[in-house]
C-alpha cells in the first residue's frame, strides 16, 4: 500500500462565510475585523481585499486606508466555528484518517482507499474523491476548497496552495523534485523569515537553489540541515498528528508589586510575545488564536482571546494582538498582579505567496 495525504485548505474561509450569508457582499473586498474608524484589527480578508495586500493581524486602520472600498463585517466566531464542525463531518465521510490543523484545514491520509499498481497511480486513483469531496462542500455548505494530494504532508500542503482558490493539484512521485524546483525556499515546511534570511545570504532563493547546493546546510541552519536537504527534495516522513501534538503556547509573569505603567506592561508584553515567536519557530508552528491573561489585586483572574485567519508567528504580530485585546477589553482598568500571554490554535506556517514560472 501506497502513501497517499491529501491537504484540504478553505478558501478565504471567514469572509466566504460571510459571502455566502450576505449575498449583497458576494464579489466585494470584504474585510472581516474592527472597522477601520476603530481601534481593531483584521481576522480574515477576502480574494478581493487581498489584491489590496490586506492581511491578518493588520490594523484596521492600515487595512482602510490600503482598501478604501472595503467592507468591514464583525467577525462571528461561533458562526465560523460551527461550520467547521460541518465541513469536519464532511471530510470523515471519506473514510480517512484526518488531522485537523485548524478551524480551516485538515491532513487526511486515503492511503486506505487509494491503490494502484505504483505509487503516482494510487495518488491519481484519489483525484474523483478528492473532486467528490470539494463538491459536496459546494452543494452542502456553499463554499469552496483546495485540495492538495501528494505522498507526503509536505508535499500535500505545497500543492494546496499551488491554484487557489478551488483547485485541485496532484504531486506526483515522478515530478517532485521538478515541481519543487522553482519554488521559493520559503514555501518548505520549517522555513521562516529568519531562516529564509540566512539562505538568502547564500544565495539560496528557490527550492532548486537548495537541491543544487554542494555545501553542508548545518553550518547554515544547524540541526535542521539534513531534514532541510529532504524537504528541498520532495521527502517528509511525518506521521499525521492525532492527539499528542502541542496545543498551546504561553508565558506570564507576576509583578513584584501591581502596576498599571503602560510602559512596564508593554516591555512585558513584548518579551512574552517574542519568547512565544522563538518557541513556535523551535516547533516550526504559528498561531490562529492569541489570548491574554490579566490578574488583579483581589486576585480575579480574566482571559480575552481572538482569532485570525491566516496564522501568525511573529513577536510583533502577536504583541499587536495582545495590545489590541488589552485597550479593546479596556483589562488595565486597575493595577495588575499578573499579566500572561499565550498562542494555541497551532498550525504549519502559511507560506508566502508562491510564485510558478
């Protein structure tokens, strides 16, 4: 039996829900957040508002003022949350085993349901589930999805972002290494910003520039060198994740004496944020939920959270959340004895933007 992983990713999925709902907003820049007259930030963009470069964990503010024709709707969380469960039970109909990675995504493994007589023909033998499936969420939910199959999650992920949105692409054993070839480093699972920087200096921009490299990678990125040479080559030997995976993220610190000084809450803030971002990157993850957590003298304890789209990893974007859910909460009404952060909701980090020849 064959490995076969398919990777089901819903396109724009907050703001399709909200397409989908509201048909005067089908085929506008809609922009799922605060608006942007507010102090608030963006959970999801649409098709539309993305050409306008508007993203996660954006401003408001600088979401308007790069899409003045935006439509600002209130993120629904239950709403979004509850169609999930509805897509879930859709994806279990197939008879795979799924590892969901977040409100808008899963990994299922058809090695079960798909043979064929070599490797690349029990992945094309997965394509009429694969078309079945996007279908059914069409016709029953009123949504789209790309879907992804390859012989490994790595693989998988990279072709669910090859033709979004609605797409469908098979990586075939045969063409890997080609398929991989003129695509940025960027967009091979573990590669962040900073590592992305260090090839950079090298020379190394594109996945081909990895195969084609006759050094040794530890002396670039260390340990991950090796598993790196792997990647660049089309080769993942990681299991579906089904329960024993890291669910959170989270720091806290209690002051000595309790304090309101927004300049002592914010250093605090930004060192937690940034030892949140050094873990996710060591667990090569990112982020869809930042909450934070406030304690006062009397000991009451709140937690705030809220939710994006597209994950992030970054100490300033998760800082710009957790200030963003301080002022909008209005937490620091009074001194605090406690002031935590944390990141769940973890996924694999959303690659740039690929770009094809």
């Amino acid at each position: 039996m064959y490995r076969v992983i398919a990777h089901l990713d819903m396109d724009a999925f907050f703001a399709s829900i909200e397409q989908r709902d509201d048909p005067a907003l089908r085929g506008k820049p809609v922009i799922v957040g605060a608006p942007p007259t507010q102090r608030g930030v963006v959970c999801a963009a649409s098709y539309e508002a993305r050409k306008f470069g508007v993203r996660s964990a954006m401003p408001s503010a600088t979401a308007g003022r790069l899409c003045p024709k935006g439509v600002f709707v209130r993120p629904r969380m239950d709403r979004y949350k509850e169609e999930s469960g509805f897509i879930l039970k859709i994806m279990a109909d197939t008879g795979a085993v799924i590892e969901p990675m977040s409100i808008d995504e899963a990994y299922l493994d058809l090695s079960a349901r798909c043979h064929g007589e070599d490797a690349d023909a029990s992945l094309l033998s997965c394509v009429p589930i694969a078309r079945q499936l996007k279908e059914r969420i069409r016709s029953e939910r009123g949504l789209t999805a790309t879907v992804g199959i390859a012989s490994n999650k790595l693989l998988a992920k990279i072709a669910s972002d090859f033709e979004k949105p609605d797409g469908l692409t098979v990586v075939s054993e045969r063409d890997k290494v080609q398929f991989l070839r003129p695509l940025p480093a960027r967009v091979l699972y573990g590669v962040g910003r900073v590592t992305e920087q260090v090839l950079l200096r090298v020379g190394i921009r594109t996945v081909g520039d990895l195969q084609d490299y006759s050094g040794d990678l530890r002396a670039l990125v260390g340990s991950f060198g090796p598993k790196l040479k792997q990647f660049a080559v089309g080769e993942d030997d990681r299991p579906l994740e089904l329960g024993d995976e890291v669910k959170s993220i989270s720091g806290e610190e209690t002051f000595l004496q309790d304090t309101e000084d927004r300049g002592v809450l914010r250093a605090c803030l930004r060192e937690q944020a940034a030892e949140i971002a050094a873990k996710l990157k060591r667990r090569r993850l990112a982020a869809h939920t930042i909450q934070v957590k406030v304690r006062y003298g009397d000991f009451t304890t709140l937690t705030r959270q809220l939710t994006v789209e597209e994950p992030v990893s970054e100490p300033k974007d998760i800082y710009r959340l957790a200030c963003f859910l301080l002022g909008r909460q209005r937490l620091v009404s009074r001194p605090l004895r406690l002031l935590g952060l944390s990141a769940s909701n973890l996924r694999e980090p959303t690659a740039q933007q690929l770009t094809f020849w």
